[in-house]
C-alpha cells in the first residue's frame, strides 16, 4: 500500500471545508468528493486555508496540459472545417462523379454519399469543438482560483453580501441568502466551493470583479483631503 498522499494530484486537492453546527468538528472536501472529518480548532482552519492557498501552485502542470489539449482540439476543428471545400468539390467534379456515371448510379446515390461525408466532418468538428470548450471552461476554473487565492485580492476583514452578489444571478442570490456578510477566510472558502460546479463561473468572474471594483473604490478612504 502506497501511503504517500500526494497533494500535488488534482484529485486530492481541498476544495471547501465546513465546521460542525457544535463547533466540534471541521469536515475538509476534495475535489475527488472525498470528505475527512476531526476535530476543529482556529489553528487547523487556518492551516487548512493555507494549504488551498499553496496548491494552487500544484495546478500549473495541469493549466498547461489543458493549454495544449485546447490548442490541438481547436486545430483538428479547423482541418476538418477546411476539408469542407475540397471533398465537395471532389464529388461534384472529380473521379467519384465520373464513377457514379459509369456505373448508372443515381443522382441520390450522389446526394446520400455528399449528406454522409459532410455530415461526417461536421460531426467530428463539433465533438472537437465541444472539448475545446471544456478545456477552456476547467482553465477559467484554475485562473479564477489564483485570483481568489490572491493575497492582493481579499484586502479587507469583512465583505457585504449585497456588494458581492451585485449582477450576479438571481439563483446565486437564493444560494447565498442565508449569508449575511462574509468574513475573508469564509468568503475564500466558498467561493472555492463555487468553482466545483462548472456552471457557477460566470457568477464567480462577477463575484471577483465586485471584489476589484470595492478595492479601487477604497483606494482613496484613507486619504486626507484639506478645506482650502
């Protein structure tokens, strides 16, 4: 038995923990849905954000494999685009057309083999245009992630809930409406819990973008203006 856990594996990273209605207990999520319970105390919690923190580093590897698998796919959906013109010229006046005349084939037996082969190429583009688009949705996810993780991105010690969810979805609101205000780490914590399901990264780019604008806007409440 190999008893060597290995953070740096995607699977095994922390992607939200809870803490028990009693306080007793910290149950810590990965992402390959596995869940670890123990008991809770403010030293762990913060180790544990310290970890979901550093193992954005671990995803590097995967950032890049997703990089070029995006790349490729992209590549295969236009070659097989760019087989469009040339097979239809082909059968319209190339030797298939001469064989199809020859043999007193029928103009539908043309029109089937046409339908088959572009139906083909377009079947093959979509499929290759669809992993594309997941590739580029899990590396959102990933660059998301780092801005969350950012230490130049949460800079104050509470944030309003109204702020937050400005222009995000009404069904994100629902989610988040037994929040009243988040406190830095529980914001860190939920909005890596957010990023699991796919289908919540464009609230999630708004929720960073609130947090970007509520930062410039404070910019200036330090300073001291004098009455001329």
């Amino acid at each position: 038995m190999n008893n060597k856990l290995d953070f740096k594996d995607p699977n095994n990273h922390i992607t939200y923990y809870e803490i028990s209605d009693n306080q007793e207990q910290i149950i810590v999520h990965f992402k390959s849905g596995k869940s670890f319970s123990y008991p809770y105390s403010k030293e762990r919690e913060k180790n544990i954000l310290n970890i979901m923190k550093e193992q954005i580093d671990y995803l590097k590897e995967e950032k890049s494999r997703l990089k070029n698998k995006r790349e490729y796919y992209g590549k295969v959906a236009k070659a097989f685009l760019g087989a469009f013109i040339p097979i239809n010229f082909t059968l319209i006046s190339g030797p298939l057309l001469s064989y199809f005349i020859n043999q007193d084939s029928s103009i539908s037996d043309l029109i089937l083999l046409f339908v088959f082969s572009n139906g083909m190429i377009f079947a093959v583009e979509y499929i290759m245009n669809q992993v594309k688009k997941e590739c580029e949705t899990k590396l959102e996810r990933i660059e998301l992630l780092e801005d969350i993780m950012d230490s130049e991105l949460l800079k104050e010690k509470e944030y309003s809930k109204t702020n937050i969810l400005t222009n995000t979805s009404n069904k994100m609101k629902r989610i988040q409406s037994a929040k009243t205000d988040y406190t830095k780490n529980e914001l860190i914590n939920e909005m890596s819990r957010l990023s699991l399901d796919l289908k919540n990264l464009k609230d999630l780019r708004t929720m960073v973008e609130n947090i970007q604008y509520m930062n410039l806007l404070n910019q200036d409440k330090e300073k001291t203006y004098i009455k001329k």
